[in-house]
C-alpha cells in the first residue's frame, strides 16, 4: 500500500508551473534531479530545509506544501 505523497506531488505540479524540470530545481537546491524525482515519487521526503527552501523558491508557505492540494 502506497502512502500519501502529498509534498511530492505537489512539488511536481509547482515544479511544472514554473517551468522547470527536476535538473533545474536540483541545481537550484544543491541536489541532483535524481533527488527531486524520488521527492515526487515519494521514495524520499525532503528534510525540513530543503522544503523551506523548495516552498520559498515558488511561493507558497511550508504548510501549503506539505499539505494543500496545490
């Protein structure tokens, strides 16, 4: 049973919105686009700064992040 992946899915769908691929907001973070891809697919969470840092990056709060339905 796979768990909710509410923080991935919305880090792809404003990752999207703006244009940028997984390598673009890798770079922007210090990580690799392997990285954003297993954020998205949920096989990883990111740590707390780098969801400060991602949320920051496109304009929405922490908590809008975590859990809205962006």
């Amino acid at each position: 049973m796979k768990k909710e992946n509410t923080i991935g899915q919305n880090i792809r769908k404003l990752r999207i919105r703006h244009g940028d691929t997984q390598k673009i907001l890798g770079d922007a973070l210090g990580y690799g686009a392997t990285t954003i891809a297993n954020y998205e697919s949920g096989y990883r969470q990111p740590d707390i700064q780098t969801a400060k840092a991602i949320a920051a990056r496109y304009g929405v709060t922490l908590d809008e992040l975590m859990s809205a339905e962006l």
